[in-house]
C-alpha cells in the first residue's frame, strides 16, 4: 500500500473497515504505518550504534598485572 493512501486510510478508515480491527490497529493501512515506524527506528537505531562504535578513544587504559594485584588487594581487604 502507499505511504499516502495509508496515511489517509489511517484518518479515515474505508467504511468497510471493521470497528475491531481498527481498535487493534491491524486494518492494512495501519499495519503499513506501524512498519515504517518500527523500520524507521531500527534504521536511526543502528546508525547511532555505527556513528558511537567509529568514535575513537581519548585514551585507552592497559591493564597489566600491578593494576589487577592493586585491584585484588582492594576487593580482599573490603
């Protein structure tokens, strides 16, 4: 179905359209819309997750053994 005629269908449901269906948003214009929504999202979703992962680090610490005995001796005597 087309973006516009969901949309449209969406506002003003045919009138053939069972009162149930619209209630559980599952008329074939709806179930378009919903998709695109959830498409969309998924879309701008992924990008950020892309866009974080390409920034790079500042500083990244090494731990070596001095920091994980410092770290241990912390734990133990808590």
């Amino acid at each position: 179905m087309a973006r516009r005629t969901a949309l449209e269908e969406s506002h003003f449901p045919p009138n053939e359209a069972k009162v149930e269906d619209l209630n559980a948003f599952r008329t074939p214009a709806q179930r378009r819309m919903i998709f695109e929504e959830f498409f969309l999202f998924q879309i701008g979703h992924a990008w950020r997750r892309h866009a974080t992962s390409m920034e790079l680090k500042p500083y990244v610490p090494q731990v070596d053994d001095r920091i994980r005995a410092a770290a241990a001796r912390v734990l133990r005597s808590s």
